[in-house]
C-alpha cells in the first residue's frame, strides 16, 4: 500500500448540479427522549401500576363521591404507549381489580350487600371496557406511527436503510466514538458504468443490481455496521470501532463479495469505487464525518476506477495517511 498525501485542490469534486446536499441529521426518538422518559418496558408498566394503586387509595377516601375513571386510564395509556399492547392489557384488568376493591371496602360498609353486589359488576365492566378501548386505539395508533417511521427511513426499492436513516445513525455513532475514545470509518461505495446497465438492459435490471448490492452489503457486513443506500447508485457504510487495518480488510473483503455477487448474473459488467475515512479521533460534526469518505471515494474513482482509497484522519481536517488496493 502506497501513501498517498492528496491535497484540497487536487482532490476531485462532483459537479454542484448532480450532488445531492447532506441533510441535517435528525435525531432518533432514542437519542431525543429526555432521561425522565428513558425506563426500560418493565419499568413503565412497574410505575403504571404503583400509579394505579395510588389511584385506587384515593378512590377509596373519595368515598365513590367522585369518578376517577380518567385517573385510571392515565397509567393504562403511559403503558401501552411505551410498554406493549400486552402489558396495557393487563394493566386494564388491574385497574378493574384495583377499582373494585376501592368500592368493596367501601360499600360493604355503607351498603347491603345485595344492593352493593349488582353495582359493583357494573361499575368494574364499565372501567375495564373503557380501559380495552384506550388499550387497543392506543395499540393500533402506535402501531401505524411506527410502520411510518420506518417507511421513511427505509429505501423502497432496496429495503435497507435511506441517506435519512444513514446520517441519523452516524451522528450516533460520532457521539459514541466520542464517549469511548474508539475509532470508526465510514465510507462509500459507488457502482461504476451503473448507467451502462440502465442503457443496455433497461431500468429493471438496473434495480435487479441495486438491490442485489444492498442485499451483498447488508450480509456481507457486521451486525453493528450500517448500510444504507445514499441515493442513485451511491451506498454509505459505518464501521463502528474499525481501525485502517480493520477497515482495509474489512472492504477488500466486501469488494470481493461484490464482484462475485455481480459476476454471477452475467450481463452486470460493473465495478466497485470504495473511498472510506477512518477516525482515530472523531471529527466536529456529521458532515465533516461524511464528507471526507465522499472525496476519498470520487478520488478512488477518478485514479483507478473499482479500486479501495482509504484515509486515516487524527481529526476532520489532519490526514495522516492513506492507502489504495
């Protein structure tokens, strides 16, 4: 492997018009959620019980002079929104239980039994039928938010993860190398003479290749890497705690795995251009994270098209080395 020093000017750049600009990450519901709202499933449906109890003490020294019906359904809701349809299920039945036990000390007190017996059915199937209802309209609402939250970030026609998604988990990712004093790589893979497959073969087989790619990259990788399709023909891949050694054997490896997935059909006569940054300390931000592997792979392809340029960074603005298979 030979160095190579490329400097600002010399490194080649893709025309404005036909660069797709590097959105905003936005952050995940993960990284957003306040710490408050941070406990763990079984933690939600713990304190929606311990809040249903004390529904149920106040429901008692309320002497059933006042509906606490909508103090009930709070925790059932907390539950099933970040617990589980399952978990609000049972909460449900809880309330009910709870609620009728607030009545029975009570009106057995006050009421003759065969008077307290008839309303105390009643008033139990009232709350555990409204409770059911929240439950499931809860459930189904959670359900859709969450099919249409991983729609969009997901690429219709590969089904792997969108440029969205790809720059929201490496801004994690940056925060995590940054907690842990770890390295991490990020690069880019890009389809040489793709168009020529559209041209020859029609835009059928070119969405075949595609999605044969994304397939090879997502099997070919770790399961703590993320591979997403950038847009076009343009792949990213975050290599969490990979090093320049790691990464190099890493890519040429997939590489390989590429062609071979390629060479197989026959007709897909294309190569791989893979320009990867490794990190020894993370950069200040996503888009200088993501824009040093963007120049090492259009430099990759500009040199020696189907060839791996790696670079080794100290941080966003000091190259180090790098390197050419």
């Amino acid at each position: 492997m030979e160095p190579i020093l490329p400097s600002r000017a010399s490194e080649p750049r893709k025309p404005a018009a036909s660069r797709a600009p590097a959105p905003t990450p936005v952050p995940t519901a993960e990284a957003a959620r306040p710490g408050a709202l941070s406990l763990t499933p079984a933690g939600w449906l713990v304190s929606a019980f311990g809040m249903i109890l004390c529904v149920g003490a106040g429901d008692y020294l309320t002497r059933s002079d006042v509906s606490l019906i909508l103090f009930y359904l709070a925790p059932i809701g907390f539950g099933t929104w970040f617990a589980s349809l399952r978990g609000g299920i049972v909460l449900s039945f809880a309330s009910a239980g709870v609620s009728t036990g607030a009545d029975v000390l009570y009106r057995f007190q006050h009421t003759p039994a065969d008077l307290a017996l008839p309303t105390l059915v009643w008033n139990g199937l009232m709350l555990l039928g409204t409770s059911l209802a929240l439950v499931l309209v809860l459930g189904a609402l959670k359900g859709r938010l969450e099919g249409e939250e991983l729609l969009a970030r997901t690429d219709a026609l590969t089904q792997i993860a969108n440029r969205r998604a790809f720059f929201e988990a490496a801004s994690l990712e940056l925060e995590r190398a940054r907690r842990h004093g770890r390295p991490l790589t990020i690069a880019y893979v890009d389809l040489d003479d793709f168009k020529l497959v559209n041209d020859r073969l029609g835009h059928a087989e070119g969405d075949a290749l595609l999605v044969t790619v994304a397939q090879t990259l997502r099997h070919a990788t770790r399961a703590v890497d993320a591979v997403a399709r950038l847009g076009g023909d343009e792949f990213g891949l975050l290599l969490p705690e990979a090093d320049a050694a790691m990464a190099e054997a890493l890519l040429a490896r997939l590489r390989a795995t590429l062609l071979a997935a390629v060479e197989r059909h026959g007709g897909w006569n294309v190569g791989f251009s893979i320009g990867a940054a490794v990190f020894l300390a993370p950069p200040a931000n996503v888009d200088e994270l993501t824009a040093r592997a963007d120049e090492l792979m259009y430099l990759a392809k500009r040199h020696a098209k189907g060839s791996i340029r790696i670079g080794v960074f100290e941080d966003a603005s000091s190259f180090l080395a790098g390197g050419e298979a």
